[in-house]
C-alpha cells in the first residue's frame, strides 16, 4: 500500500473527526442565543446536554461491535451522513421541544471514532501506528477552536445562529460523501507484519461471544481505569476554566478568547509531537508507550498546579500553554496501545469500551469541581480534581508498563498462527 494514499486517508478522517467535534462544540457556543429564542433556563439546557452525552455512551458498545463485524468505511460513510442530516433538521426547528427531540437524535451518530481508529490501525504497521493516531487525536483541539470560531463570525454578522448548524450539516454529508467514494475498507489485520500480502479479503470479524476476551484482557482493563480517571481533569479544564478566568483571575473576554486559542493550538501540536514520540519509544521497547504515558500525566499533575497558582497573567498564559502542550501527550499512546494487545477484528469495540467509561467518569467531573469549590475556590478545586487524578493514571501507567509485554507476545502469536493458517490455505 502506498504511504502516500494511507496519508490520504488519515487526512480524510481527521477532517472528518474535526468538523464533526466542531458540530459538536457549537451549542456551547450559540448556547446564549438558543436560551433567548426558545425561552428556557440553564436547568433545561444542561439537561439536554447531559441527556445527549448519556445516548452517546450508551451507543458506544453497540457502534464498536457494529464496526468489528461491518464494513467500517459504510459506518463511517453513515455516521457522517446521519451527523449532516440530523443537524440540518435541528436547525430547522421552531419550538424548543422540536429543538430538544432532533439534538438528542444527532447524538445517535456521536460514536463514530472507535471505526475511525480501528480502520487507521489496519494502514500502519505497529511501529507507526503512534503518528496516525496523533493526527487523528489533533481533530479534538482543532474541532474545538472552529466549534467557538464558526458561531462568532455568524453572530457578529448578525446572521442567526442556524447557519452554523446548516454549515456544519452540509459539511458531515460531504465528508459522507468523500469517505464513501474515496477509502478502501482494508481487511481487519492487514497491516500486522506477519499477515502482510497474505489477507484477500476481510476473513476475521467480531462475534458477540468474542467481546468477553476484551474484560479478560488485563492491559484493557488498565487502560480502561486510566481512561475513566484520565478524563477527570479534560473536564473540569473544559467546563470550568473560562469560568475561573472570568469570575477569579478576571480577564477579559476579549483575552479569554485569545488564551483559549492559543491553548487549544498548543493541544493540536503536542498531539501531533506524542505520536512520533510514542511510536519512537515503543521501537526500543514493548513498555515505552506506557512509560511515556505514566511520564506525561505526571509531569501533567505538576503543570496544572504551576498554571492555575501563577501569581501573574504571564506566567499563567505561559503556564498554560505548557501544560496544553503535554496534557494531551498520552492520548497517541494509548489509542495505539490499544491496538497493541487486541485482535484486529476487536478493535472497534476495544476503543468503544475505552470512551464508554471515559464518558462515564467525564459526566462525574464537572459535578466534582462545583461542589468543592463551594467550599473554596475553582482555582482549588480544578487543580484538586486535575493533580489528584492525573497522579493515579500515573500510576496505572506504571502497572500498564510492567504487564503490556505480556498481552502484545500473547496478540503476536494468535496474528503468526494465523498467517500459518493462511499459508497452508
């Protein structure tokens, strides 16, 4: 296969992920105008969103096994058009009832990443797979800053806020489009160096009895407790820290906008950077992905504290831009471990499981951080939440690295008896 369309397809699915997480974070932003036209309160907003987030963790499983027995190109293809689709008839609501019943049903397609991750992990061989997965996990920034961006330009110009949502509706059908048309749906495991040019067809799919090797899979499972605890500090970050700009460090929403900007490009760069870097430690050796994840949320534990406890706003703008550069570090290395310990028809629903319990503790998070800032300060409390938990992925990163060899020499020798398999076929 050739680098350059593998490439292709990365850049396609990036694009894809971007827009879609930027369909995403464009309520938040138009949030003040949709409160004034349909006349409701926080109360009934924060429900539709956590109601929203509910669907789509409950969706992860089924989506994950869907995409490990379908074609995930088709899924991926479908996820985008009911993205585009869903957003065009949520746009066009009148009453706030229509409005709240068509965004739950965008949600349906909101766990479409565990086929795009598993799908790149069968174009680049083990050693490479960190790089993709970096570029893949930079969408998640990028789609943040257009997010925000998109529905300011609209509102200053006086347009409704609509046209956001009608601009990003047409923009999942032509990523639909695009991804239908443009990638080839590889068999599950044809990048495994040992089933290379050996695989015609797309022989190896899930089949329910089979996702009970995932809960047996003992790297999984840490890296699922790392991901619960890992979202702990993203969350409190994200729904609390503009507010802690605004009400105790006091700056202007003018500057606000601008440190979020700039965070939000130092989130894509250190994505990109985790990826080389993951890929470069696990050639040495079958623990560097861990090690560099344990080394990344603990640096991640000290910065955060540095950042929020700077006296002046240099040091916090300068702070924050470190720690928005490392805190997304791990990420590359996990996606690709993940990829590392399962079987290629199960990789779907690996990366489903890890966002299913990543969604639960994300829904614990902000709740945390309001409660004990009641008692003290946001500054306290997101630090608290943020410090305290990146410390215990830390150390699940630890155990992770001792027992990873392990479970990636049990993956290597099912993928050679299967190309022993294939050899005598």
């Amino acid at each position: 296969m050739l680098k350059s369309y593998r490439w292709f397809v990365v850049i396609i699915l990036f694009l894809f992920l971007t827009f879609h997480s930027a369909d995403l974070f464009i309520i938040s932003a138009v949030n003040p105008q949709l409160i004034e036209e349909f006349k409701v309160d926080y109360v009934t907003m924060g429900f539709l969103f956590s109601i929203s987030l509910l669907i789509a963790t409950i969706l992860y499983p089924l989506w994950g096994f869907l995409y490990d027995k379908y074609s995930r190109k088709l899924l991926v293809s479908l996820a985008a058009l009911i993205w585009g689709s869903t957003t065009w008839i949520n746009a066009l609501s009148r009453v706030f009832s229509q409005f709240f019943t068509t965004r739950i049903i965008t949600t349906i397609d909101d766990a479409a990443p565990p086929g795009v991750y598993s799908l790149v992990a069968d174009y680049f061989e083990p050693k490479d797979r960190g790089k993709a997965m970096g570029v893949i996990n930079a969408s998640s920034p990028i789609g943040a800053i257009l997010g925000t961006v998109i529905p300011l330009i609209i509102i200053d110009a006086g347009l409704n806020w609509r046209n956001a949502f009608f601009i990003t509706g047409s923009i999942g059908i032509i990523m639909g489009l695009i991804i239908y048309f443009f990638i080839k749906d590889v068999p599950r495991g044809t990048s495994e160096p040992e089933l290379s040019g050996k695989l015609v067809s797309d022989i190896y799919k899930a089949k329910l009895s089979d996702l009970k090797i995932l809960l047996k899979n003992k790297s999984l499972l840490l890296l699922y407790a790392q991901g619960f605890f890992g979202v702990f500090p993203w969350n409190a970050i994200t729904f609390w820290i503009i507010t802690y700009m605004v009400m105790e460090r006091k700056l202007s929403s003018e500057l606000v906008m601008i440190v979020m900007v700039v965070w939000l490009i130092a989130m894509t760069i250190g994505n990109i950077i985790a990826g080389y870097l993951s890929d470069l430690l696990f050639r040495k050796t079958k623990r560097g992905r861990a090690m560099f994840g344990a080394i990344v949320v603990f640096f991640s534990a000290l910065l955060i504290y540095l950042t929020m406890y700077s006296e002046t706003f240099e040091s916090f703008f300068f702070f924050g831009v470190l720690t928005a550069f490392e805190i997304p570090m791990a990420g590359p290395s996990v996606s690709a471990a993940i990829t590392d310990v399962t079987e290629p028809e199960l990789r779907g629903s690996a990366t489903a499981y890890l966002r299913f319990f990543e969604n639960i503790g994300s829904s614990i998070s902000p709740a945390l951080v309001g409660i004990i800032s009641m008692g003290s300060t946001l500054q306290f409390s997101i630090t608290l939440i943020s410090s305290l938990t990146w410390i215990i992925c830390g150390i699940l990163f630890i155990f992770l690295a001792l027992i990873i060899p392990k479970d990636i020499d049990r993956l290597r020798i099912i993928i050679r008896k299967r190309a022993d398999e294939l050899m005598k076929t």
